[in-house]
C-alpha cells in the first residue's frame, strides 16, 4: 500500500480504531484520568482530547488546505471526509462501553473486541475505497504534497507538524 493511502488510513484509525487503547482508563490523556487539568499533553484544550470527531475534523481540514482541493474535485474530497468523519470516535467509545461492562466473562470479552476489530476493519475498507478515489483525481503536484504529508506520518507528536495542524489563518 502507497504511503499516501497508509497515511490517509491513519485518519480513519485516529479518529477509532487507533484510539481505542486510550479508552481504558488509566492509560493515557484521552481516558481522562491524567490529571492534566484543561490543557493535555500536547497542550490541546480538554474538549478536544475527547472529542474524536473534532480531532478528525482539523486534519481533513488541514489535509484540504494543503492538497489545494479543487472545484472538481471537491465532491470526491467531500464523499472521503464524510466517510472518516462518519468513523470519528465509533472505536473509541466502543471501546469505552466495553471497558465499562464489568459482567463480561473473559471468552465473552474476547469475543466482543474481536467483534469490534472486524466492524472497524470493514469501516476501512470502506474509507480506504472512498480515498483511492480521491487519490486517483488528484493532479501530480496534489499527489507529491500527499505523499510527503503521508511519509511524516508518526515523526513526533501529531505526525511531525508538532501541533500545527490547521491550515494558516489569514
């Protein structure tokens, strides 16, 4: 898989999948015991450390920014960005409720994360179709600003670009 569409992927798992381990308590900013106080880790506000859909909205909206989405292919950019935004937070609060079952035996337990892994993977699937889409209408240079985007993916906190994420105002 291109390193574009592992990138764009990586949305959807942020916004679900890939957050679910912070779900259980005790395990990181998101699960709301870290006694940050307002501010989290990566001096994000509160209300965005728990808010997956929000999180995910920034970064399309950067991703947009920077692709310079056209006219043309906006209609495409929206049927992606709907698809991941549909996604946003389905993992982790999942996962949330599942933590929170404490009659589950640990077969039954089992069962339901593997039950959630496969419902998230076939929400990928789906994303990653909608995204290759998108790819394929996206000019050269578009294509190039994906792929470097894409190889920055995971190089220190959010993805290299140290908390700048939201397209320049002004």
């Amino acid at each position: 898989m291109k390193r574009t569409q592992q990138y764009f992927l990586g949305l959807v798992l942020a916004a679900g999948l890939g957050t679910a381990a912070f779900a259980q308590p005790g395990l990181g900013m998101m699960s709301g015991e870290d006694g940050m106080g307002p501010m989290g880790k990566m001096g994000r506000p509160a209300a965005m450390r728990f808010d997956p859909a929000a999180r995910v909205k920034e970064r399309l909206d950067y991703q947009k920014y920077h692709l310079k989405i056209t006219p043309e292919q906006e209609a495409l950019w929206n049927a992606f960005a709907e698809k991941v935004q549909a996604e946003a937070g389905k993992g982790i609060n999942e996962m949330r409720a599942l933590v929170a079952d404490t009659k589950l035996t640990a077969p039954e337990r089992m069962a339901k994360r593997e039950a959630l892994m496969e419902e998230r993977l076939a929400a990928m699937k789906e994303v990653h179709q909608s995204f290759n889409r998108l790819y394929e209408a996206l000019t050269p240079e578009q294509k190039a600003i994906a792929d470097r985007e894409a190889a920055r993916m995971g190089k220190g906190p959010m993805g290299g670009r140290h908390g700048r994420m939201a397209p320049p105002q002004g």
